[in-house]
C-alpha cells in the first residue's frame, strides 16, 4: 500500500475506519486505542451512556496513510487544517 484516505467515519467509527482501510490494503492493524484523542466531554458522555466513542460514526474525521518518507509533507499539510499529529499505528 502506497498511500490511502478515508474522510469521516462510517457506522463503525475511528476503528471501523481503520479496520476498513487495513482490510482493504491486507494490513494488519495493532492500534493502541489509548492514542487515539477523544475530546473529554465526548469521553465522559459515551461513559455514562456505556458506548465505546472509538465505534461510533464520527463524522469530520480524516484518516490519512501516508509512508514514513512523506509523514513530515502530510503533517505540513494537514496540521494548518486542524489536523492533529496521531502517534503511529502500525
């Protein structure tokens, strides 16, 4: 897999979309779900309501894989757009 991106979340949210593009590139995903940011008021919510917010449709999100070579040109890129710097996945 050279590079891919997928905008937005489907009905599996953050994870389903990483579950989605691993499947479709035959990836094998460890993801340390603890790194993936939450902002607390959605934490606290999903808590008290007993979901997970990492499987909910998250609608706005960007997931972009990029190889290591090009992370620093991606970042430059996204950064300015709101876009925050997530440890690796692998």
């Amino acid at each position: 897999m050279e590079r891919c991106m997928a905008w937005g979340a489907p009905e599996g949210g953050d994870i389903g979309s990483l579950a989605v593009t691993g499947t479709a590139n035959a990836l094998e995903l460890r993801i340390e779900e603890d790194c993936l940011p939450v902002a607390e008021p959605v934490r606290r919510t999903c808590e008290l309501l007993g979901f997970d917010p990492l499987h909910l449709a998250n609608e706005g999100r960007l997931l972009a894989v990029v190889p290591e070579a090009d992370r620093e040109l991606a970042m430059e890129v996204l950064v300015p757009l709101s876009g925050e710097l997530l440890p690796r996945i692998c």
